[in-house]
C-alpha cells in the first residue's frame, strides 16, 4: 500500500511529514494580521480570519520546544492548514513552518523507525521516523496531535504538562 506524505521543515535538524490527505493549504500569514487571545498557551501565536472563519495558528518553534524565533511585524511566515476528522467534527489548525520540503511516497508506511528528532516529551505525537539519506523525517500522528492541542490550549495545561527549553528529560 503507497501513502503520500507532505514534508515540511521546522529547524536545521527537525522534518516532520503528515498524511497529504490531511493538508488543506499552503498559506501565508502576516504578524498584523493575527489577533492574539490573552491566557492560551505561548505555542499558539493567535488566530486569523481564514476565508470567514477562524483558523488557530500553532508557532510550531514554540510548540516542539525547539530555538525560539521571533515573528517581527514586517514579517510573513508560512504556514500549512492542516485538518483531521475527530470524533464527530473536523479540526484545522495552521502550522508554522520554516520552509516546505515538498511531497514523498511510501511503499510500505508500517516499517518506520521509532527514532525521532524531537525532544521525548513529544515522542508519542510521532507514529514513526522515515530514515532519510539525509535527514530523517518523523511522521506526525494528526489524532494524537489534534486531541493535544485541543486539551492544550491553556496556559495552565502547558505549564503543568510540557518541559521548560533546556530542561533535561530522562
């Protein structure tokens, strides 16, 4: 069984890839445009208008723990909209990214190394790790990942659940 997955980068050494069936678009965003919602966790950088609706934007940097990036006003960052069917709705969310790495085909997705690139604290937000020739790639579980963040949008979940940049995990 073949699957395509859409690979993105998020830093030098972090490429995750999710089912292409689940990308809605490929958009840009400018900083002036997002409204910020006071209390919500510091991975969510606030929300826009997306075609008449409002669509969450997640600062992926943020979210994985990864180096912080500051988002200047001037600034447009790229995103992908991704969606998934949970329960009895359907999600979407943006997801900031540092660039888009493009479209790859698995012949057989169920071998895929459980090696990851991200902190451990994340490991169960990745199905598994494709082992590149140049850089691996860690598929994202949508289900695992959406039913996080929905649970995950207060400040207080975060702060209780999500190890500090730098902390060390055992």
């Amino acid at each position: 069984m073949k699957l395509d997955y859409f690979t993105i980068e998020l830093s030098g050494s972090v490429r995750l890839g999710f089912p292409l069936n689940n990308l809605v678009k490929v958009i840009e965003i400018k900083p002036k445009d997002l409204y910020l919602m006071p209390g919500m966790a510091p991975f969510w950088l606030g929300i826009i208008n997306y075609q008449g609706a409002l669509l969450w934007v997640l600062d992926s940097h943020q979210f994985f723990n990864l180096s912080f990036v500051e988002h200047k006003p001037q600034t447009t960052l790229t995103a992908v909209i991704l969606q998934k069917q949970l329960e009895k709705s359907q999600r979407r969310v943006a997801f900031t990214v540092k660039c888009l790495k493009g479209i790859i085909t698995l012949e057989k997705p169920d071998f895929l190394s459980l090696a990851s690139s991200l902190p451990s604290a994340y490991q169960e937000l990745i199905k598994g790790t494709i082992l590149g020739e140049d850089q691996d790639i860690d598929i994202l579980d949508l289900e695992k990942f959406f039913s996080f963040i929905q649970n995950a949008n207060s400040m207080d979940y975060f702060t209780k659940n999500i190890p500090k940049t730098g902390e060390i995990l055992c």
